[in-house]
C-alpha cells in the first residue's frame, strides 16, 4: 500500500514516544494520538506498526487516505 | 525477542511464573500438525514455549529464533536443518543428514527433499520458529506451507510471532489442525499477575496488584517493568495513582517510572547501548562512554534486573524490548546525530571483531556513507563470494545509488544473485563513474564486469590484490576475460588460481562461476574430457539452477553438450541444451543451439538440424565467438548440409566461417568434405594435406581425426588398401584418448568396414573400434537371435577359422556352418567382415 495513510493509538504519547515517529505528523485528539503519514510499500507500513507494537502502544486503527492533492 | 545462540530456547528468569494452564494448552494441541503463538511483543510467547518444550529441546525439539536476515531463505533453512539433524530423535541413517543448503541459493526441490526426509523419520519431531514474523520471502512461505501439508503426522509446527503466520489458517482451524494461542489467552490471569509481581515485588498489597493487573491487562512485558519500578519505590500508592486515571499509554508511564527509579548517569549508560539489541561487554564501554560500563550493567542486572545477560561471548547483555524501544526513542529526540554516531560506534566495534553482518546491519544506520562505503568495500567480495547477499542488500539497499564504486559494485553483485543481469549492469555503469575510485575497488570492479562477459583486456602488469577473497574475484574475472579473448592458456592459470583460493575461503558461489569458465577453457584447449568433467562437476553442485548460477550454468551445459555430441551421445547433447533461448548471453546461446542442432542430425532429424544450425547462425550476426566454436558450428552445419547432398548450403557455411576467421584450420576440412562429395578427390586430397602435417593442434572438433578418416575414404577410393587402413588407424589412435567416437559415426561405409578388421588386433585399439562402430546404432531390436548364434556371432570379429570357432564351442563343423548362414540371413549379409560390421551398428556386439 503506498500513498498516505493514518494511525491511531489510544492515549497521549510522551515526548519520547512522539520522538519515534520523526518524520510523521502527531496530532493528539481526546484520549487518542494521530499519526499521519507517507508509505512507498506495504513493508514500510508493517515497519511502522512493528514499532507501535515495540513501543508497547495500543493500536486502535489504520486506514489509508484518500489523495487530496497536498502532497 | 532476539537471543543469542538463536537455536536453542532462552533461559527462564528467577522470576518466571510456570502457565500450567497455557502449558496444558499447547500439550493437548500436541497431536495437531500447527501451534500458532500470535500476540504482540512481551506477551510471554517465547518463555511459554520455552517452559512447554523444557528438556525435549535437542532430543525431538528443534528451535530456531528467527532474526531479519532470515530473509535470505539460504540462512532459515541451512538453521532449520542444523537444528533437525541435531535432534536425538533424528537416526544418523535419516536423509536430513544428508541434505545440504547451497550457499549460493535454495531451490524448491531443497525443500521437497527436506519434506520427503522428515516424513521418513521413525518418530515424529517438533520444529519450533520463534519470531517468525521475520520470515518474508515467498519461497520461504512455500516451504512452510509445504513441510505443513505433507509430512503427515512425522512434524509439529509451532510458530510465534508478533503477525499470523503466512498459512491458510481458516481452513486449517476447520479441520481442527491448529491450536492457536492469542494475546487474550497469553495475558495474564489476576493469579498469575499476583505470582509474577510477588516474586518481584513482595511488599504490595492485594489491592496494590489488583490495579496492576487491571491497567496492564494482564501484558506481561508492563507488568514486569511495573513489579521493577515498584521493587524500591517510596510510595507505591503515589505510583498506582499517577497510573490509573491518566490518558497517557500504560507503556509510556511504565518507562517513565523506571527510568525515574534511577540516577541519570545509570540512565544515560542504558540509552546509549539501546542501539544495539545486543551488547556484548567488549561493546558496551565503546557505547556507554565510560570504562565501567560493563561493571555498571552487572549490577543493573543484579540489584534491578532490568537487564539480562552477563555480557560474555553467546550471553551479550540485553534490554527489555520495550524498554529499548523507549530508550532509542529518547535518544533520537536528545540529538539527531546521537543515535548515528552511536550506530556508527558499533559497526566499527564489529568490524574489528571481524563480523561483517553485525557491522554492515548497524552502519546501515549510521548515515555515515563514507563508513558504509569502507565496510562494504572491504567486506563485500567476501559475502557476494559467499553467497552472503542479504547482509549486502541490506547495506546497499539503504542508501541512494551514488556513484561510489565500491556501493555499486556490491549493488552488482546483490542484482546477480538475483539473476538480475540487466539491473547488475547498469550498478556496474554506475561504478564506472566514479572517477576516483581506490585501487581495491577498481580491481572487484573489473572483476565483476570481466566475469559478467565484458572484454577488459588484462593489462601485463595489472596487480592482483592482496586480500585473498579480492584475489580470488580478481583471478576468475581475469580467467572469464581470457576464455573471452580466445586465449586457453592463460584462462586455465587465472582460473586454476582463483578456484584454489575460492576454495580456501569457503566461496562457493564465486567457485561455481570459476569452475564452469573452467570448463569452457578446457573445450576450447581441446581437452574434452576435462571439460566434460569439469562441466558435470559444476552443473553437480548444489545452487547449479539458481538465479545467480543460472548464466555460467548455461555455459557449463553447453560444454557438457558438445563434448556429449563428440561422445556420440546426442540423447544426452539434447536434454542439456533444454530450449536454449533463454539465455542472455548471445555466445553461450550461440553454442547451445548449435549443439541442439547437431544433436538433431545425430539422432536423424537431419533436415530439422541443419535448418536449427543455420538459425543459429543468423541469430549471432557479428558477435565475435571463440575460434574453436565456430569452427565446430561450421563442421556440425556443413557435414549436415553435406549429408543432405546440399552442396549450396555447404558452400554457405564455408564461406561465413572464411569471412570470420580466414586461417581457422577447419576451413581445410570442409573444403576436402565439399570437394569429397563432389567427386574432386585429388583437389580434397590437396585441401586436407595441412591437417595431416603434424603436430595437430588439439581442437574440440577432433579435426585431426577428421581429416585422417577423410584420407582414409580418398585412399581407399584409389584401390590404395594399406594406406587407407593405416589413415583409419591413425585416427582411431588419435581418437582413442579423446573418446572422440562421433566423427567415427559419420564416417564413409568403406572406411568403417576397414575398421572391422582392426577388432581382431591389439585389445586396446579394438575396444575402441568397437565403440566407434556401435556408436551410433539404430537399434537393438528387430534383430533376434539364439543363444548359439549369438555365441558364433561373438566369435565372428576374431582371426579363428570356421573349425576353430567349432573346436570352441565343441560342436562339429557343419553346425557352425548352420548358424553362420542363419546368422548373415538375418543380418542381411554375405560375408564375414560384413556380418561383424552390421552386427556392431545394430548394437549386437560390443
């Protein structure tokens, strides 16, 4: 799967936990963290999942998003 | 989590909690073909096992931890069967003993002999993969499939993993053949959350471990870090609120509590060996800074047993994973160069520890392309001669394609064994721009175009470098460009030094590529039977039909194929050549066709042959190919043509073989053949002369007995009889050696009858007569006769009388007389010589 996609984990994350997630966007929502971000491969994604679950983060969802130009 | 040995299960903590429960699970499942262990991290899948198998490890429990290199189907299953045929359950007579991985690749039929091997076992074994979830190529997926559907009731699968393993496991849940084990069932009980945090921590209250238990739910991993954070905590009650009620992530506050247990400069030492999963203590002072690193995690591991190991070789200190996980967050977050340098401090640490996988997995991480270049440079024609190409893919893989020669020269060789030929040279473009690269470097280079059939000519005074695996690349491409270059001689010395020093090294891969070059040089020196030796020797060897073996496989075939063709085996010439199209190389090709060509007329699709001859021929255009083999594609096309009494195709041979090489010897033999046919035998006569002059040059086409058979049928044609029988002699003696038996077999029927007198002579030249005549025997059958007959017919190609055969057989002798006349009805024959000739082509004699 490539292109943009978001994941969501329940809880605010620390300094240090954001810190594992560089070079995606963090937005906290109530009682969730958003991570947002670019993939090229399916392999990518599963490295990123890999270190939520490294991490010990709670994973609550993960879904591709659609392209709306602002790449 | 990874350990070290990864073949053996970890050791159980003081504090481990025995899951009788979990345990009863997986014993009553025991009798299913699959366990599967799905959860994420610090769940326990790895001590439950380990508990679960116990003392079975090494007796009918096979254990390998999986790790990301494991990629490389090559490292699984080279672990996978160590492990097997370590088992006491495995007899020494069991086939696994003798399976064997290629270094070079693993093919699926690797996979249906290891199959095949455990369904013969006498008694059933269990083969654990831990952290599967590392397991991602699909030929790898393929075996696991393969190993679960069919060794019956002789193996046990168990597999963990952070991801459901690659298996249909609906389907195998509904055939009740699965036990499947979850992070439901794998969290722990209220029970067992209070056992666990008893041992660690046995001042809490009931009620303390009940809001433990509930904010962990019962995941292992945060209950440990809690019972550790808890052990000298001041106020644990002031902890258990900070806990409960806050929106932050259990893991996150767990981390946070346990690094605040502790003075920085403890924490400082833990951040920085969190790079590496594993430290071994000659690392850890390099990481941590300090000289009393090591002293500092002994008495972590001691008085907090946040960490595990002792730091001696096989036993490297380790981290909780998430623990680590935090720690190299935090790093990250305090610099963006700290975790770089830090990797950069271990690559460099390994490499002089003389590990090339350690070092090349950290510096791949290091954004130091300056330091991934020089590991990789040094290491690189070690691992790719090896076989080795994951670590090296890993380590090209992580940078952009810059134009440093010693990165796009390993990225070559990762291409190759990929059977990428295509994207390998377009990595050697890449290397040739750089303008400045070190004399190593230009040398594996070189090395690597010269063995991928680019012609750089060998400068007399070019070195060979110092480092023996460089040498042994340096030497083979040096021998790969003097087969190119038509030069034998020399070929056979660099490829005889090169294979030697491969050999020392364990170079398999690069072996392979050395020894099918070997065999092309030997054909074109003329020495078949070497080369055919050579050749089989190679397509033998395990990994032949590999993706990185596959171009120098064809050209080991097409050796083996001519010199079968030379050996009048032409069955045999055809299923080596298979389609031959597929072949990239045009040269190899080139001569693969022609010997699918050749095997065509010899096995009497003679217009079908010389049509594939002149095909082949079209198709090469101007390539330039090795004298010899044009030279025997023109004889094999030109006899075809011949033989069809088509002097218009022969003359087109001729002239393409006089336009590519005008002083090729074998010009004068198809001028003598042409001429031959034509009736013109003073003018073939004059043609051949320089073929008889010695010395003769050994070529593959056994030109020289060629030539002495023609002078044969020319002398024979003039009445002149002992000239003809002693040019027929000459060639068999010339042959002989070679056991060059197919010239024999297209030889004039006048010449061939001479020959049958030669099977009452000297033993040594009639064995060889015998051959040549039954060579090329239509059939065996159609010919029945009696035991009596037969026992005359053997004694027919002796000088014996009629009387003497009688005496033999103790028969009178109108009774042999009897048998000689049943004897030529059915072989339709009226003379002796005529019988014993017949008798050797229809492969009754012989």
């Amino acid at each position: 799967m490539a292109g943009r996609f978001e994941i969501r984990v329940s809880g605010r994350l620390s300094d240090r936990a954001r810190a594992a997630f560089a070079d995606m966007a963090v937005v906290e929502v109530p009682a969730e963290t958003v991570l947002s971000g670019w993939s090229h491969d399916a392999d990518e994604v599963h490295g990123i999942l890999d270190r939520i679950q490294e991490l010990g983060l709670e994973l609550v969802s993960l879904r591709q998003v659609r392209e709306s130009g602002d790449a | 989590m990874a350990h070290v040995p990864r073949t053996r299960p970890p050791q159980l903590s003081a504090g481990h909690v025995r899951r009788r429960a979990l345990e009863d699970v997986l014993e009553r499942g025991a009798d299913r073909d699959l366990t599967v262990l799905s959860a994420p991290p610090g769940f326990g899948k790895t001590s439950l096992l380990a508990a679960w198998v116990g003392d079975d490890h090494g007796r009918a429990t096979a254990w390998v931890c999986l790790e990301p290199e494991d990629r490389d189907p090559r490292r699984l299953w080279s672990a996978v069967l160590a492990e097997l045929t370590a088992l006491s359950a495995v007899p020494p007579s069991s086939r696994l003993h003798r399976l064997v991985v290629s270094r070079s690749t693993v093919a699926p039929e690797f996979l249906t002999e290891l199959t095949a091997a455990i369904t013969a076992l006498p008694s059933p074994v269990r083969l654990v993969l831990d952290d599967v979830h590392h397991l991602a190529d699909p030929l790898s997926r393929q075996g696991l499939a393969m190993l679960l559907r069919d060794t019956g009731d002789r193996l046990g699968l168990v597999l963990a993993g952070r991801r459901d393993p690659p298996l249909p496991l609906p389907r195998l849940r509904m055939d009740e053949r699965v036990t499947e084990l979850r992070a439901e069932q794998l969290a722990f009980s209220p029970a067992e959350s209070a056992a666990l945090l008893a041992a660690w921590s046995p001042s809490l209250t009931p009620a303390q471990v009940t809001v433990l238990h509930e904010r962990t739910g019962g995941w292992v991993a945060g209950l440990r870090l809690a019972a550790l954070s808890l052990r000298d905590h001041p106020d644990p009650d002031r902890f258990l609120d900070g806990f409960s009620g806050d929106e932050r992530p259990v893991a996150d506050y767990l981390v946070d509590e346990v690094l605040a247990g502790l003075p920085e400069s403890r924490r400082e030492v833990l951040r920085r060996i969190s790079v590496a999963p594993e430290v071994p203590a000659g690392l850890a002072p390099r990481l941590a800074g300090r000289d009393d690193a090591a002293e500092v995690l002994d008495d972590l591991a001691h008085t907090t047993g946040l960490v595990a190991g002792s730091g001696a070789r096989g036993d490297a200190y380790r981290l909780p994973e998430l623990l680590r996980s935090h720690l190299v967050a935090d790093l990250g977050r305090r610099g963006p160069g700290l975790v770089a340098a830090l990797e950069r401090t271990a690559a460099v640490w390994w490499a002089a520890q003389g590990a090339p996988v350690e070092a090349l997995r950290h510096a791949a991480r290091a954004d130091d392309p300056a330091l991934l270049a020089d590991l990789v440079g040094r290491w690189a024609p070690w691992l790719a001669g090896r076989g080795e190409h994951a670590a090296l893919a890993a380590a090209v893989g992580s940078s952009e394609p810059v134009g440093d020669a010693r990165l796009a020269t390993a990225a070559a060789h990762v291409h190759l064994a990929r059977g990428e030929d295509d994207l390998a040279r377009a990595a050697l473009r890449r290397a040739r721009r750089d303008r400045r690269p070190g004399a190593d470097a230009a040398a594996f280079r070189a090395a690597t175009e010269r063995v991928l059939g680019r012609a750089l000519p060998v400068a007399d005074r070019e070195p060979v470098p110092a480092e023996p695996a460089l040498a042994a690349h340096a030497r083979i491409g040096r021998g790969a460009a003097a087969v190119r270059a038509d030069d034998p001689s020399r070929a056979r010395t660099e490829l005889g030094a090169g294979l030697a020093l491969a050999h020392r090294l364990g170079l398999d891969g690069l072996a392979h590529r050395g020894r099918c070059l070997l065999a092309a040089a030997l054909w074109i020196a003329g020495d078949v039977p070497r080369a055919g030796a050579a050749a089989a020797r190679a397509l033998a060897e395990p990994g032949a039909d590999g993706p990185g073996s596959a171009p120098w496989s064809a050209l080991a075939r097409a050796v083996a194929a001519h010199a079968a063709l030379l050996h009048a085996d032409p069955g045999a010439a055809r299923a080596l050549t298979g389609a031959g199209e597929e072949v990239a190389d045009p040269v190899v090709r080139f001569a693969l066709l022609c010997a699918r060509g050749g095997a065509a007329v010899d096995l009497g699709e003679r217009t079908a042959g010389l049509l594939a001859l002149q095909a082949a021929r079209t198709a090469l255009g101007d390539t330039v190919v090795p004298g010899a083999l044009a030279a025997t594609a023109a004889l094999l096309e030109h006899r075809a043509a011949v033989g069809l009494g088509h002097a218009t195709a022969a003359g087109a041979v001729t002239a393409w073989l006089a336009g590519r090489d005008p002083a090729s010897p074998a010009l004068a033999l198809v001028r003598g053949w042409s001429a031959a046919a034509a009736g013109e035998l003073a003018a073939a006569r004059t043609a051949i002369a320089v073929l008889l002059a010695p010395p003769a040059r050994p070529s593959p086409d056994a030109l020289d007995v060629e030539a002495w058979l023609l002078e044969a049928r020319i002398r024979l044609a003039r009445a002149d009889r002992p000239g003809a029988r002693a040019a027929a002699r000459h060639a068999v003696d010339l042959a002989a050696p070679r056991d060059a038996l197919r010239p024999f077999v297209h030889a004039d029927g006048g010449v061939r009858a001479l020959l049958v007198d030669e099977l009452a002579t000297g033993a040594a030249r009639a064995g060889f007569v015998a051959r040549a005549l039954a060579a090329g025997a239509t059939s065996p059958a159609g010919i029945a006769l009696s035991g009596r007959e037969h026992d005359v017919l053997a004694r027919l190609p002796s000088l014996e009388s009629f009387d003497e055969i009688a005496g033999d057989l103790d028969v009178s002798i109108n009774t042999i007389k009897t048998h000689v006349r049943a004897l030529y009805g059915k072989l339709g024959v009226t003379t002796r010589r005529d019988a014993v000739l017949v008798a050797h082509e229809q492969g009754l004699l012989g």
